[in-house]
C-alpha cells in the first residue's frame, strides 16, 4: 500500500497543496486529474521528495522521509512529461543510469545482475536496434521510451507520471501506458500517473484523485470520480456534454 497522509507543500513558504490524503493497493494505477495549476506536479515531487512537504508519505508503511537518497530511488521514480538532454550518452548509457543506486559509481562497475536488469528492460521495450546510437540522435517518441527504460532500470516500486504522453502520438500513448499498467499489475508495483486527457486517464486508471486550487476534491474509483458533479465544477464545463457531443461528430 502506498499511503498519502495529509500531505502540504509549496514553494517559498507558500503552501500550493493542502491536507492531501490518499492510499492506492500494489498493482493499481491511480489517476491525478484536475485544472492546470492546482497543484498536480507538486503532489508528485511531494511524494518523490523533490521538494520539502508537511505530512507523510507511507510505502509499506515505511515513511519514506527516513529513506537515504540512494534507497529513496531504489523505491520510488519519476518519469515527466518531457526529457532534457545535458550530455549526449549512447541508450544504453542512458538506460544503465537508472542502476546508479545500485552500483558503486557512475556508469562503471555494473554488475551481472545489473547488466541483466538493463539488457531485460531493452528487450522488453524493443529498443534493441538504438543501443549504441546517442540520445540526442533520437526522435521525441524514441527518446521517452529511452527514459521509460532507465526509470525501469531503477526497479521502483512506484512509478509517478507527470503528463507522460505529451507531444507522443495516439499509438505510442496507448503503448507506453498499457506496458506501464501490464507492469504494476504483474509485478505488484504502483503507478501514480497525472493525467490532462480524461478518455485516457478511464481508460487506465483504477482509481483517481481529482484537485482543485490545491485541495482534494475527489476521492474514489475512476468510475466514480468521473462521473461525479465535482468534475464539472471543477472544471468549470460539462465534460459529458462535450465528451458525448464529440463522439456524435465521429458518428457522423
């Protein structure tokens, strides 16, 4: 179980989130929704703590606050809605630094099992023809499933998503997030994903959280917190109406 407990934080001494509590069960993902600006990113570079927050974040019921940095990625990882490149690394350099908390030194020293974890996500995310080629060579939908596969390499627990699919076509989107729900769900690992595109946030989610102005206005199953009243004032439009009117175009 992965157990968020009234969790505050901000920047500056400005609080952007508030009172924040959730849990989400091994092998589920939980869906983050809500307004630009309420406060989506911060929960999760909360819960990876990225930056300060009052309150607790509970893995197993471990509190994460105790974790060194270098446990702290053993169990928990991020993968953003878009990547920078600093240094221009090979994929497999790339992909080996997601066992940096594993091993004794920066891309050196991998072990046999290290080597395995890395050569295993490749396959998996059938990348092996751009192994030796330099990340700043690829295009955008081949470098996000480049850090896919290093933010796999960690071997997390949990894996939080902010905005993943943007700028990635439709075909790649569905790709990368059914691997991502395959995965939790076998492995009995979780996934907190945000999501801006509500057909896909149903379509993925087991349960979701729905923000607003940085306070929790949902709670509950997809099914539920889509359908409820809240999602409409939260958003300030009737998402059914456009949602049904917009499949009525297709129809046509």
């Amino acid at each position: 179980m992965l157990v968020v407990k009234e969790l505050s934080a901000g920047y500056g001494g400005d609080d952007v989130i508030r009172d924040i509590s959730f849990s989400v069960e091994a092998g589920k993902c939980l869906s983050v929704l809500g307004p630009n600006g309420c406060g989506k990113s911060t929960l999760l570079k909360s819960i990876a703590r990225l930056i300060d927050f009052r309150g607790s974040v509970l893995l197993n019921d471990c509190d994460i606050g105790g974790f060194p940095r270098k446990e702290l990625a053993k169990r928990i990882a991020v993968l953003g809605q878009s990547v920078q490149i600093f240094f221009p690394y090979t994929v497999y350099e790339t992909i080996s630094m997601g066992r940096y908390a594993y091993s004794q030194g920066f891309l050196k020293n991998l072990s046999e099992h290290d080597i395995a974890v890395i050569d295993d996500v490749i396959a998996k995310l059938d990348i092996t023809d751009i192994n030796g080629r330099m990340i700043d060579e690829l295009s955008g939908g081949q470098l996000q499933r480049v850090f896919l596969a290093k933010t796999l390499a960690q071997s997390p627990e949990v894996i939080l998503l902010d905005e993943p699919t943007n700028h990635l076509d439709l075909k790649y989107q569905l790709e990368l997030l059914g691997f991502l729900k395959a995965w939790a769900k076998e492995n009995g690992k979780f996934l907190v994903c945000v999501f801006h595109d509500l057909n896909l946030a149903r379509h993925f989610g087991d349960k979701a959280i729905l923000m607003h102005e940085g306070s929790l206005a949902a709670c509950g199953t997809i099914e539920d917190v889509l359908n409820s009243e809240t999602l409409n004032k939260t958003y300030g439009i009737d998402i059914h109406g456009f949602i049904f009117k917009s499949l009525e175009m297709w129809h046509n």
